[in-house]
C-alpha cells in the first residue's frame, strides 16, 4: 500500500495575492505614487517566497547561542546566530524596512505617506522573518529618538546613517534595554543609575532583564541620572554601545567584537516563542553611554517617540502574521480532500476562514492607520494626527495583539494533528503571536494608557469625529451600518465623559480594558469604512461584518461563509 503524503502548498505572493492590501496603497498614495512604490514591494515579496523563507527556517531551527568565555578562559559573551537570521539582517538593509521614512528620496516621493510604503513592507517581510521585524522595530524608534532636535548633533551623526543604512555591511540595528526585573511596566522602579563623566558621556550602572536583540550593535536604555529623584518622568534614554568596537573605555587591547567594558550578557533567555530572536538579561557596570537629550530634563516622554514607534510596529506585526496565516490555511484547505472533496468547500470551515479575514483586514487597516497618522507627524508636525496617534497607537497594539493570539489558535488547529507537529512550522504562529499582547506594554497596561489619554489630552475627541463621520459615510453602503456607528458614538460619547469627571474612579480603572477594546473595534469599523466609501467592495464586506463581529456581538458565520472568496 502506498503511503499518503499530503501536499501543501505555499499560499500566493503576498504582494499580488493581496487585495486589501493593493487597494489601500492606491486609495493612500494615489495611483502614482503606488506605480512608484510596486517594484520595491514586488522585489520583497520575491525575496519573501524565495530566499528568505529558507532563511526564515533555518534560523528558527537553530536558535542563539551564548559563549561567556573563549578557550583561554577570556569573557567574551559571544552569541552566535544562524545564516538565517544574517541573511533577514541583510534583507531587512537591502529592502530598506527601516531606512525607508528617513530616505530624502522617500520622502520626496510620498511626503508623509513614506510610513505607509513602510507599512506595506513590514506587512511583506515580518511574518517569516524569524522574528527580526523586533530589531527592525526597535532600530526605526532609536532611528526616530535620534531624529529629535534636542540630540546633540554628534549623537546624531555617529548613529543615525547607520540605524538607516541600506546597505547590509554597514547598516545597523537597535536592542532596547528598559525592562527590570524590580518594576517591569512600573518604570518609577527602575534602578538603572547614569553618572557623568568627565568627557561629557555618562556611565550607567543597572540590571536590564529582557533585552531584545542582544547581539545588536547599540541599544537604547532607560536610567535614572544620579541626583534625579524619584518616579518615571526623570527616566532618560542613552544610547548604549553594545561592543568594544564602540566604546572609547575599550581600548586598543580589546577585538573589535569583544563585549564593550561594562556590558555583561548573563544568560538568553528560554522563551516561548520567538526563539531566532536573542534575548538576554545584560549586567551594566559603568557601560559607556551617550544622552539622547538632556539627562537634566525629564526624558520619559522624549523615550515615548520610540515606544510609539515600536508599538505601531507591534500592530503590523500582528495584523501582518494574522493575514499570512490566513494565506496558508487556505493553501492547505484547497489542497486538503475532506468526505469526497476539498476542505476549502465545506461550509463550515470555510465560515472559519471568512471569519479570520474579516478580523485579518480589520487588524490590517487599524495597524496601517496608525503608520499613516505617524507619517503626519513627522513630516508636517500635523498636531491633529498627533492627538489622534496618542489615543490611536495604544489602541491599535493592544486590539491587534489579542486578535494575533486568537487567530494564531485557529491556524493551528485549522491544520489538525499537523498543526501541533513542530517541523510543519505551524506551532510557531501560536508561540510567536503571544508576545505581541505583551511587549511594548500588555494589554491592561495599554488600557490605562488609553485612560490617560483620554483624560489628559482629550484624545477621544478626533476618534469619536472619526467614527461619527463614518455613520455618514456608511449611510449609502447600509443602513444598519450606519446606524450602528452612529449609536456606538452615542455610546462612547457619553463614556467617555464619565472618565474625563473622574478617571480614577474603580468603575472607570475596571472597565478600562473593555473601553479600549469598544474604542479599538469601533476605530476600525470606521477605518474599513472610510476605505470601502473610496470604493473597495472587500472593505464594505469587512466593514459590515466586523461591525455585526465586534460591535453588536452577533454570529456572522453564514455570511463569512458566503463572502469567503472576497475576503482573502
């Protein structure tokens, strides 16, 4: 008897294969400017296919290793790291998925919309980039710390061109030392201290607990400067060399490679998911460092521009996995025979799949409103798209990041036993997704956030325009659309009223986590609608059932079932 063996095939270009996707880059950039941008996306998507889903495999498969010591018994706390996880560091340079915002090309091309060209990179490269979309993340908010004009312009200068570089010998990427074991998300418990020295460079002194991309060249890390005080608004980032290389403390005696004087990796971390990506707790002992600002001035909100950075790019991450999961489910159930037919004719699962496309494009569009406002701010200094990315940014994370996890169990089991099999690849998309709900803050943290924003700056009030308008909009398309937003403004209009009379209130803190997901799920049915007004008939769908999904909590299976072909 013949052994079966089930093919599965490798979903579509992602580029091409992407509907969404295309349309809102002709909607954002206009048809010129997307016929400027479609080579670059198409070149990415070739590599995606090709060379770098290898790559992608052969760095989850041989994950980060730690030598503390060389022969001779010399600490050297070197990590080794797959050809893999090189050849996505590469990739990342060559195709410019940190570069691109900051290129006068770019930006003279498409003005503020450069971020969303990015956004459709990252949307291409993250998912199988064995998770080096984190240090792509966390060079673009080094890159955009470094930005600011209170930088001294020879911070700038040193690490600027090569955060950005596009040409893989030279560029660089950014680890992102914050997180302490005594405080976690409570920042005023860091115990990091920074001393000046003589030269003008600081030294900092700490425990650093979870440092993404350890074996990046330079980081950006939060310390108290000695003298500060207490609490979390006097934190300051500095810009940390990672290797002896960048050090002036070095020396001539040390190699080049050699950990910097002061820097020790105690160990990586043994992580759930994202294994390529080395983590590590660092040890600081009088590390050379350079202040991004002026350590005298409160600096956790010039930190904050990197935050928001990395928590934009948090939201592509997981709007990005979700909409390939969904391509390889679907692969897999066209090719799958089930009681006489194709897996991807059954009712049932294909209502499954309607069902994670309409959540796919819901995160899709969220995360690539978020790119969008980014751009407005740092090309114009739009302050409208500012207030609406203070509230937008958390939102977008936090709502993205569960709906990641959610839709990661359903591709697993979506592939049955294979799915629970560790070389089919297809665990990796639960275990990846999780962190997505918690680093850059989880989601409770975000909804405080959210809380603060709200209060604060009455950040709800271009939302609730937003979606208001919306209501209006929608009125052609469908009626019980329209009228849907319309109540949910009604809804959270008088919301968020009672948080901005008393935002520390118990109901006001305890209700906090489920705001921000209502404020979340109603942004992005406006979002889907704005687009399907513009004219994209998978936007309308999406629209009128995410809002059916999300915001009147109702069963849309039949209907998922029936629009499946639309909506992937």
């Amino acid at each position: 008897m013949t052994r079966y063996v089930q093919p599965v095939p490798a979903p579509d270009d992602p580029y091409a294969g992407d509907p969404l996707l295309r349309s809102w880059l002709e909607r954002q950039l206009g048809p010129a400017g997307h016929a400027a941008a479609k080579d670059r996306l198409a070149d990415l998507a070739a590599d995606v296919t090709g060379p770098l889903r290898a790559a992608h495999a052969d760095a989850e498969a041989h994950p980060p290793t730690l030598h503390r010591y060389d022969p001779w018994g010399a600490r050297v706390d070197r990590i080794d790291t797959a050809a893999g996880w090189r050849a996505q560091r590469a990739a990342a340079a060559r195709h410019a998925v940190v570069a691109l915002p900051y290129l006068e090309s770019a930006r003279g091309t498409w003005g503020a919309a450069a971020r969303v060209v990015q956004h459709a990179l990252l949307h291409l490269y993250a998912p199988e980039s064995a998770t080096f979309s984190c240090p792509v993340a966390m060079a673009d908010g080094a890159a955009a710390l470094l930005s600011l004009p209170d930088v001294d312009p020879g911070v700038r200068d040193a690490w600027l061109p090569r955060l950005v570089a596009t040409d893989p010998d030279t560029a660089a990427v950014s680890g992102q030392w914050m997180t302490e074991s005594t405080g976690g998300s409570d920042l005023s418990r860091s115990g990091t201290v920074a001393r000046p020295a003589a030269d003008g460079s600081w030294r900092l002194t700490g425990e650093k607990w979870f440092c993404s991309a350890a074996d990046a060249p330079v980081a950006v890390a939060l310390a108290r400067p000695e003298g500060a005080g207490r609490g979390s608004r006097v934190l300051a980032p500095f810009l940390v060399p990672r290797y002896a290389a960048d050090s002036p403390l070095a020396g001539a005696t040390l190699p080049a490679d050699a950990p910097a004087p002061g820097v020790t990796v105690h160990r990586l971390k043994d992580k759930l998911g994202t294994r390529a990506l080395p983590t590590a707790e660092i040890g600081l002992r009088d590390a050379y460092a350079l202040p991004l600002g002026d350590p005298a001035v409160p600096g956790l909100v010039r930190a904050m521009t990197l935050v928001v950075v990395t928590r934009v790019h948090n939201a592509s991450a997981a709007a990005s996995g979700m909409r390939r999961g969904l391509a390889y489910a679907r692969a897999y159930a066209q090719a799958r025979q089930v009681a006489g037919g194709p897996l991807a004719d059954n009712p049932l699962h294909r209502a499954t799949l309607g069902t994670l496309a309409v959540d796919a494009a819901g995160a899709f569009v969220l995360a690539g409103h978020a790119f969008a406002l980014l751009g407005r701010v740092e090309v114009g200094a739009d302050p409208d798209a500012a207030t609406e990315l203070r509230i937008v940014a958390p939102l977008a994370k936090l709502a993205t990041g569960r709906l990641a996890v959610a839709s990661a169990s359903e591709y697993v089991e979506a592939f049955g036993g294979a799915g629970y099999v560790e070389d089919t690849g297809v665990p990796r998309l639960l275990r990846d997704a999780q962190v997505l709900p918690i680093w850059e803050g989880t989601t409770n943290v975000l909804a405080l956030d959210v809380l603060r924003a709200v209060a604060r700056e009455d950040a709800g009030a271009p939302l609730l325009a937003r979606v208001a308008a919306a209501a209006e909009l929608a009125r052609p398309l469908s009626p019980a659309l329209a009228d849907t937003l319309a109540a949910v403004t009604d809804e959270l209009r008088g919301t968020l009223t009672q948080v901005t009379a008393d935002p520390q209130a118990v109901a006001v803190v305890a209700g906090a986590r489920d705001l921000a997901l209502r404020l979340a799920y109603a942004l992005t049915t406006a979002l889907l609608v704005e687009h399907a007004a513009w004219g994209d008939e998978q936007a309308a769908v999406a629209a009128r059932l995410w809002a059916r999904r999300w915001l009147r909590r109702e069963d849309v299976a039949a209907d998922a079932h029936h629009h499946l072909d639309l909506l992937c």
